[in-house]
C-alpha cells in the first residue's frame, strides 16, 4: 500500500497551498507564502480553492463515546491471566486498584480527547482569502493601413500597473509616447508618458484606475518633450486597442 500522504500526490504548487490552508506553514515558509499570496493570483486562488475544499473536514467532525464493552475487552486482556486462577485478597485488592487506574487513566484520556476536539471544532475557520481581481490585457495595433501589433498592455488591478510590451521597432522619432485611455466617448485621460524600446511597468495614477476596464480603449500618441502640454493628444495617434478580461 503506499504510504504517500495528500502533498505527496500533489504538485509542488497545490502542496503548499495545502499547507498554507491547513495552517501548516510555519517560520521562513509561512512568510514566504504570505508574500507569495500578495503578488501570485493563481497561487493565491489555489489558497481559497483548497481554503473551501477542506474547511468542511473540520465542520463534519463529532464526539463519539467508546461503548463501555471496549473498557471491559481492555480489562479482559490486560489480566487475562490473573482471573484465571484463584488469588488472596491481597492480589485481588491490587487487581482491582490497577482496573480503576486503567478507567481513571481511560477516562482522562476520553477527556482530554473531548477538550482537543471542542477545541478544534470551536475553533475560528480560516478566512477564505478573495480571489485577486482579473488581470486585463490589449493589443495595440498601429494606426496605418498594416494594423500590425506594436506593444501589448496588460493591466494588473492588484499592481495598479501596465505592463508594456514592445513588440516592434520604437518608431517613435524622438519625440515622447503617451499612455491614453478612452472610456466610450469620453475624452482622453492621459495616463503618463512611457518607453517603446523597453518592456515596462508602467504605474497607473490612483485616481485613473478605476477607468481601466474591459471596453476601454488604450492608445499612444506622440507628443513634445515632457508629454502634451495640453492634457488632450496633440501628436499622432500611432496604436490602440481594446482592453478585455483574461
């Protein structure tokens, strides 16, 4: 039969997230997991899975009192051999002595048994740790007739950041790239200037963020030194796309 417990038999990634649910990590590990937790969402989904799976164990949990026959069999095999011939009172005083310490003993092990149990069930559950909202990406195709792809963004709520990534020549001939984005027909908010030599992280301004969902429309313009001097694009329009939930 194999011995292999339920980590065992389980990727390292989920093995951890089973430990973490279960409160098993302690020390560097507990830390590294808690870091872990903050900045990886499909660990931290695994968590809540594996938070929700195993949390009934614990609910389906109930005392159960060993029958008084399992003391008597206890007692009957403990000293089999001295009830099968007759003994003095003396001997039989001690018989008896030793069949109250095993119940006293019995009885305190049921005891403490019971308290671990209410313990354990009484105990407060784990929170569920929320699933890290969804990341958001968008191609962004140039604005000529060849439509190829010049950079992806992908937007990460629980970063607050874009992350660009260029996928063609930085045409941008030395003027400054512009972050925009475009909610229905509102107009352009800009979201800072950027690179498109280089992948980036680049950070959206907290009171933006709440624009960059599924439908938005990203888009670069090219502006003066510094960015647009004017809070709207002043320079041509060079990529856009749609961001969409992934």
């Amino acid at each position: 039969m194999s011995n292999d417990t339920l980590a065992d038999m389980v990727p390292d990634d989920d093995a951890v997230a089973i430990d973490f649910a279960l409160g098993a990590l302690d020390g560097p590990s507990l830390r590294a997991a808690e870091l872990r937790l903050r900045r990886d969402p499909e660990f931290a989904a695994d968590v809540a899975r594996w938070q929700a799976d195993l949390s009934p164990l614990i609910d389906a949990v109930a005392p159960v009192a060993p029958p008084p026959a399992i003391w008597a069999s206890v007692e009957r095999e403990l000293f089999r051999g001295l009830v099968a011939a007759p003994v003095s009172s003396t001997i039989a005083r001690g018989v008896g002595a030793a069949v109250n310490l095993w119940r006293g003993l019995a009885f305190g092990a049921s005891a403490v048994a019971a308290v671990a149990l209410a313990l354990l069930v009484a105990r407060p559950a784990t929170p569920v740790a929320e699933a890290p909202p969804a990341l958001l990406a968008a191609s962004m195709a140039s604005t000529d007739a060849a439509k190829s792809v010049l950079i992806t963004a992908t937007y990460d709520p629980a970063r607050g950041a874009v992350i660009l990534t260029p996928s063609a020549k930085d045409a941008s001939h030395g003027l400054t790239p512009e972050l925009w984005v475009i909610v229905g027909k509102d107009k352009p908010l800009s979201l800072g200037v950027i690179e498109l030599h280089d992948p980036q992280a680049h950070r959206i301004p907290q009171a933006l963020r709440s624009k960059l969902t599924g439908g938005a429309t990203l888009a670069i313009s090219l502006e003066p030194a510094g960015g647009s001097p004017t809070g709207q694009p002043t320079g041509p329009v060079v990529a856009a796309g749609t961001l969409t939930v992934i």
